[in-house]
C-alpha cells in the first residue's frame, strides 16, 4: 500500500515545505508531505520505507 497523506505546516524554514497537494485536507496549501510504502493485512500497518516529496 502507498500512503502519500500530508500535512499542513506554516513558513519554509523547514525542508520540503511548499504548496502541494495535502491529501489529509484534500486540497492544494502550505505544507509537507511524505510518500510511505506499508505492509498491511487485517490486524497490523507496518511502514516500510517513507520518503519526503519535494514541492
């Protein structure tokens, strides 16, 4: 499973922040997002590997 949730995160001092799509707020703003490859099956959500998207 691909997970690429992002979140809300004001002025640029941080890497990677900038206007992008924020999948939590379904909608384009400020903020980070990071794309996570997971192992899931019934009972357990296991990340695997998550990697910073640049704006």
């Amino acid at each position: 499973m691909i997970d690429d949730s992002g979140d809300r995160k004001a002025g640029t001092a941080t890497a990677n922040v900038g206007r992008q799509w924020l999948g939590r707020l379904g909608k384009t703003d400020n903020g980070i997002v990071t794309m996570a490859t997971v192992w899931a099956d019934g009972r357990v959500y296991y990340p695997l590997h998550a990697t910073p998207q640049k704006p």
